[in-house]
C-alpha cells in the first residue's frame, strides 16, 4: 500500500497530525511497552509497526507500507473516502469539536504540545465514565463523553472509578492487585501478565470511592521514589487497610529519584523478582497508628541519594560480615564471619543484629526505608548467587558421626558425637540456626551417672530403658523418629517429666505447649522447635495424627504462597515428638507402631518444685555428660546388635539402638527388647479397644474359633451381634466394613486374629477371619515316626513340609494362599 497523502506530506490540520496517537491506540490496542518510548509507540511481538509521535506518521516494517493518520485509518479498516475518514473520526469520539468552548477545555494551549494518549475508566460493564488525556509535553486533562461523540473537558459529578476496572473485579480474589501511581506503568504492569491499577489525578488525589473495590483483596502499593509519591503510597495504604484489603507498601531496591516501576523495569528488574520481593516478610505492612507518619518511610531533609546509598552500604556492610546462602526450600541465612553463627535473613533476629552492628560500626541509625532495602536486595543476592547448604535445629550428622549445637550466643560450639567418644568442638562442620526460642545448653562434663535424672522423670523403673534409648534416639537425625507418649493420672508429674527430658537435650522458652489445631500449626512448630513437646492432649484428629507419623520419617508440609498461585511455600522437616495426657490420644495404627508409651505412676511422695529444679539445674551438665557417654558407647556397640529377621519391629533402627544403650549403661540387651514388646502390647490393645470393628473381630473368634470365610456384607451380618454398645461409629455398609477390617488387621495379626480378603469368588470378595496359627516349633522333628501316617495338620508334631509355604496358616476353613491376594 501506498501512502495516499505521503509519509512527510501535511495531513491537514495540526490537530489531526497529533491525533496519530489515539487512533493508533484505537486501532491497533496497547503497544509493546518494553519497545516503546516517549516519542514512539511499538506494535507487535516484535516492535514491527511503528508510529512517529512527533511526526504524525506510521509505518509498518513488516508489510513496507506507512502514512499518516488517514492512510493508518484505511489501511486498518478500508475507509478511503477523507470524508467518510473525517466522519469515522468523529464517530468514534477522535475528532476534537471546536465549535463550543468550555472553561476548562484545553483549547489554549502552546501549538508545540500535542495528544500523546488517551486512557479510558470505564465502568464494571465497559462503559465509558471520562477519559484521563496525556499531552507531550507531559500535562494531563480529564474529559468525559458529551452524548453526541464529542468530548466535555469536565468531570465534575462524575463517579470516579480505579482505572482498569473490569480487568480488577474479573481478578480472583487471592491475586496480587499492584497500585501505581500513573496509567502508564499499570499498562507496563499489564503487559507482563499481572494485574495493576491507579487512580485518576496522580498523587494525592486517591478518593476513597475506590475503596470499595479493593476490600478482601491483596495489595502492593509500588510507590514512586519522591516524596509526593510515598506521601501518596501512606495515604492509599491507610485508606485500604480501613476498607478491610490487606495492604503492603514495597520499596523497589535501585530506583533513582523520581524513578517508577517502568524505570526499576527499564533498569532489568524482572516480573519474578518483583514477586519475590512481595513475598519476602521484611516489606513494609500497613499498621492502623494514628502515629505513624511519612517520616516512618522518608525523613524530611534527607537527600534521596543519600537514603538510596546508605541501603547500599548496610549490603556491604553484611556482604562484608556475612556469608549469605540459601537451603533447599530456597530460605536465604546469613553466616557471621566472626563467631560462625547461622541466622535466617528474614528473622527479626537478624534484622536486629544488622541494625545494631551498623550503628555500632559508623555511629549512625539506618532509616527503616534502607533496612528494608538493604533486605530485599540481600534476598535476592542469597538465594541466586549464594551456595546452597545444609541448615539443621540442635542436631545434625549421620552415619555414626553427629553433632549438638549448645545454641551459645557469640559462638557456634558444639558437641561431636563418634563411635567411642565425644568432645566439644569450637567450629563444627554442621552449620545451625538458632531460632528464638531456643535456649543454650550447659557444656556437658564426662563422666557422671543418668541415674539421677529420674530424681525429677517420674519414669518406672521397667521403662527407663526405653526413655533413655528415646532421649539418644534424639540425637541422631538420620533415622526414623519414634513418638514419646506419657500416661498417666492426674499429679503424677507428666508434665515435669517431660520438661526434663526435653530440657535435657533441647532447652527451650516453652518447653510444653498445647495440642496445635491443624496439621499445618504442627509443621510450623516443627520447623523452629528441635523437639516437638505437646502437653494436656486429649484428642489427636486423624490429620494430625497422620502428620505426626510424617514429622517422625521426614517429609514435607506445602501450601501455595500468599501473592503467587504459580509458587509453593514448602515446609520439610524431620522432628522427635513427645506427648503428654491422661488417657491415649494415639490410636491410629499407623502413628501406634511408631510409639513408645510410658505410663508415669502415682507419687508417693511429693517434693517441692523449686528444690527439685534446683537440683535438675545443678546436676545437667553431669546428666548430658552421662547421656553422651552412653550415647558413644552405643554407637560402637550398635554393630553387634542383631534381631531375627521374623521378630524385627516397625522401628527396628530404634530397637537396634536400645540394645546397644542397653548395653552401655550396663544392663542386658534383652531388658531393653523387654520394656519395648511390653509397650507395643500395651499400645495395641489400645488401638483395638479404640476400633469398634476390632473389637468385634476379637469377640467373633473367641466365640467361633474356627474362624469365619464369607463377603463382606455376610460378615458385617454376623459382626453385628457383636458391636459394642452404644457404638456410633460402626461401618453402615459393606466397603465401610472393609475398609475398617483393612485398618485394624495389622493390630489384629499381632495379636494372633487373621484378617485378609481372600479374592473374588462367583463375582464376590471373600474375607477370612480367624485365628492365626503359629508355624512349627523349632524342637519339633522335621521327621515324623513312620507309625503315625494319620497325624493331621493341627497337631504341633507335623512335618514343616507338609505346612502351607505361608509363615502361618489359619483354620482349615481359612488355608489361603498368595494367588488368592494377588486376586484381590
């Protein structure tokens, strides 16, 4: 195509030269903002169409044709006609009417200044309100639509609206909507796929009408960087914050004064940087204080460049002090040089710590603004160009070489544990962080006696075996965890039992604390707590209780993050549990055989607390001593420890560990294996007598011992007569039934009661129910005299051969063998 009028040629009037900006906008929508300037807009992917602000002309790279803004109308839509051009012009609202001036309209202005852009506030349907006109030079005129396609350079009486509306109220309600403070960096915004607003008039002008629009959502207020745009920045966050949003105000790190977000852009920050940044917790958060005010973001008197280089020298000052890196849930810590101790960068412990090293260093307080900078830019510098490293809570090692921090200010001692032998070491290969609540351990003196910890654990002598094999079992982070549950009646000291076990190897603000009331409350307590302690439980939800079974494993806890749908926050930990209360609150079966319970018997003589606390502080340094020396013993001693392979337990790298502490602290293995079966005896009953359906198996096969083969629903019939009175949660169909039978038959197999599905049999499910039978005795004769051909299968004195492949068998009615499972 041709240019009808040429790409130089005068298009006729001046105001229709200038108007190559709105009609460009009309017709081919909202320009490549990272390609576009001042002077220039871009169109497509690749900038390939370009219109001359100055000159009144386009052209199109692509196609090698161009013109002014008649030669873009026909081009576009195929009006060749001028008039029929002028015509669509003033249709669409583009041709300026001269014949009625107004006082407010722009009608004298310097010929020099044009049009630049136009942008619309719409309403919630797309309506037009008015129209926020940009001139070149920068000025700005609002307008609104007359009725009769032209414009009124007024808007007094109009409702006022956020710009961008449809496009905010289609967002959903947990996105990000980011406030800028002009229409061209939300249209900035917008071509990088988030969500952006402002509203009409610049700075200082927000009117609280907006305010309705953003209740229940969250907002980040990107300020700009001079005073009118954070005195701007407080008022919209104050009127936000009363209009129930959740509001933060976010300092773009690097932003020259008078500098934007279009700026922080052109300057390469990036849409996931800037994510990254509202989701770090050292942001600003609106507070409602009546005596907060701009001074808390900008003093007056300050130099800008002064403020943005004090930011930079408190990141030299911690690149200079601390060695940032980050973990595998990509948490930035900071390394004191100096004194090795690990803080997380987004703690208030670290912040503190950066605060008062700087004024101690150049006597001068860092403003709040460059703290918060400072911070960004540290994060940002941690987890991409930091290495990635190991952090641990208290413990850390594996393979028989473990570590334990003592958690003292000024120093990263701590003890290393070896097979044999341990000793205190100044700079410890682990690296730990120390949260808030975390208290310093005495350093450990060799050589005392455990004994005198149970002056304070109310712990049987029956069970001691297995509370000391807990507390090493503590110690050593790359095993399974086995749960510590305490019983016992009310006075018989649960509680100081449990503070002293886990004073002894986890001291800590809050030793007890009270049953968490989700599974994530739980996760966030493991991931600052080295041991989790609950005390007074009644209750466990089977959430929790599942969720205590994943702190004992290891694994991990997420949840999508508060302003990205597309990240996750993720919380991996592995963590001992201790539990306290007077009746069982482990009852399922899976959390059951990862626990250990002690049942804490009636004092006979009571003591008052402040001696006995007094003695338990005197004697600790002694009572670590003796755990550890125990602890190195047991290490050594582990390798000879064996269990028969038919009699290892679900915690068999616990089991293995007691006989070796046994061992050390001068008693039998077996003691150990003693107190350990008589516990999981103990736990399942419990975990039968807290199944309904359980309960009944056990009664159908102490009254029918020969065991029962049928369906399910002919089995819920007979399991009827047996249901427990007054039982409300008994399976009201045939795969409710099953899926309780599947539940309890680990319990039930331990006790002696076989429980398995059977296949399918004429197109039903067949279970069997009975009981389980041992396989020879090993002082049995493989071979049976040759005068007793006739002994049956019941009898103990059958040949192992003649026996089911099967460990075990059952009752004659219930001989089923692997393809029957495999069946099913």
């Amino acid at each position: 195509m041709k240019s009808q009028n040429g790409a130089n040629a005068p298009t006729g009037s001046a105001w229709l030269k200038s108007m190559i900006g709105p009609v460009a906008l009309y017709l081919l929508g909202e320009p490549n903002a990272a390609m576009s300037k001042p002077t220039e807009f871009r169109f497509g992917a690749h900038g390939s169409l370009s219109v001359d602000l100055e000159k009144g002309v386009w052209h199109s790279h692509e196609d090698g044709c161009g013109g002014g803004v008649l030669d873009l109308i026909a081009w576009k839509i195929g009006i060749t006609s001028r008039a029929e051009q002028m015509g669509w012009l003033e249709q669409q609202g583009l041709k300026e009417n001269q014949p009625v001036p107004y006082p407010e309209s722009p009608d004298v202005l310097p010929a020099s200044r044009r049009i630049s852009a136009c942008y619309d506030y719409t309403d919630e349907d797309g309506n037009d309100l008015f129209q926020v006109v940009r001139y070149e030079p920068k000025d700005f005129r609002q307008r609104r639509p007359d009725g009769k396609g032209g414009w009124m350079w007024s808007v007094k009486g109009v409702r006022q609206v956020p710009y961008r509306l449809p496009q905010l109220l289609d967002t959903p309600w947990d996105t990000p909507v980011f406030v800028v403070e002009g229409e061209k960096d939300v249209l900035r915004l917008e071509s990088l796929g988030l969500v952006a607003t402002c509203n009409a008039g610049g700075a200082g002008k927000w009117p609280s009408a907006l305010n309705k629009h953003f209740a229940r959502r969250h907002v980040v207020i990107l300020a700009d960087n001079d005073e009118p745009g954070r005195q701007h920045a407080d008022k919209v966050c104050r009127a936000l914050s009363q209009a129930e949003a959740e509001v933060r105000v976010l300092s773009l790190p690097g932003l020259l004064p008078k500098g934007d977000v279009s700026d922080w852009l052109d300057a390469g920050g990036t849409v996931e940087q800037l994510l990254q940044m509202v989701d770090a917790p050292c942001n600003h958060q609106f507070e409602d204080n009546d005596q907060q005010s701009v001074e808390d973001h900008f003093e007056l008197g300050d130099d800008a460049d002064e403020k943005q280089s004090q930011a930079s020298l408190l990141v030299k000052f911690v690149e200079q002090r601390f060695e940032l890196f980050h973990d595998q849930n990509k948490d930035v810590f900071a390394k004191d040089r100096t004194t090795g101790e690990v803080r997380d960068l987004a703690s208030l412990q670290f912040r503190d710590a950066l605060v008062a090293g700087f004024y101690s260093d150049s006597g001068k307080a860092p403003r709040d603004q460059s703290v918060r900078e400072a911070l960004s830019t540290l994060a940002g510098l941690g987890r991409f160009h930091g290495d990635r490293e190991e952090v641990n809570r208290r413990t850390a090692g594996a393979a028989g070489d473990y570590f334990l921090d003592l958690a003292v200010s000024g120093s990263s001692r701590a003890v290393r544990i070896r097979l044999g032998k341990w000793e205190i070491v100044e700079s410890p290969e682990a690296m730990f962080v120390r949260p808030e609540s975390m208290q310093p351990i005495p350093a450990p003196v060799p050589g005392g006696s455990i004994e005198q910890l149970w002056h304070v654990a109310n712990i049987p002598r029956g069970s001691r075996l297995l509370a000391l094999a807990w507390l090493i079992e503590c110690l050593r982070p790359d095993t399974p965890y086995p749960v510590l549950e305490l019983l016992g009646e009310q006075g018989s000291a649960k509680s100081t039992t449990q503070t002293a076990l886990r004073q002894l190897i986890d001291p800590n603000s809050c030793p007890l604390r009270s049953a968490p009331k989700s599974a994530e409350d739980l996760f966030i307590s493991a991931r600052v707590c080295a041991v989790v302690s609950l005390e007074n439980i009644s209750h466990l939800p089977a959430a929790t209780q599942d969720a205590m079974c994943v702190l004992a494993t290891g694994g991990g806890f997420a949840k999508r993050k508060l302003y990205s749908d597309a990240e996750e926050s993720v919380i991996s930990v592995k963590r001992p549990v201790v539990l306290n209360g007077i009746s069982a609150s482990v009852t399922a079966q899976d959390l059951v055989d990862r626990t250990i319970t002690i049942e804490t018997p009636v004092i006979s003589e009571r003591l008052e607390v402040t001696d006995l606390w007094r003695e338990y502080e005197a004697e600790r340094p002694c009572l670590l001593g003796a755990l550890l020396d125990i602890f190195a013993k047991a290490l050594e001693l582990a390798p000879q420890m064996h269990i028969p392979v038919d009699e290892r337990p679900r915690l068999v790298e616990f089991a293995r560990l007691g006989m070796a502490v046994a061992a050390a602290a001068g008693h039998e293995p077996e003691d150990f294996l003693h107190e350990f079966n008589s516990s999981r005896q103990e736990s399942l009953a419990r975990t039968i007598d807290a199944s309904p359906v359980a309960a009944a198996v056990v009664e159908l096969v102490e009254a029918r011992p020969q065991g029962v083969t049928a369906s399910v629903k002919e089995i819920l019939l007979i399991l009827e007569q047996y249901r427990p009175t007054g039982c409300d949660s008994w399976p009201r169909s045939a795969k409710g039934l099953g899926d309780a039978l599947r539940r309890a038959a680990p319990a039930l197999r331990q006790i002696g009661i076989e429980c398995k599905p059977l296949g399918k049999s004429g197109g039903t499910v067949k279970w069997g129910i009975g009981r389980k039978l041992s396989k020879q005795c090993p002082a049995s004769p493989d071979v049976l005299p040759g005068d007793h051909p006739e002994q049956d299968i019941g009898t103990c004195r059958t040949s192992s051969r003649q026996l089911s492949p099967d460990t075990t068998i059952t009752s004659p009615d219930m001989a089923f063998d692997e393809s029957d499972a495999e069946a099913f």
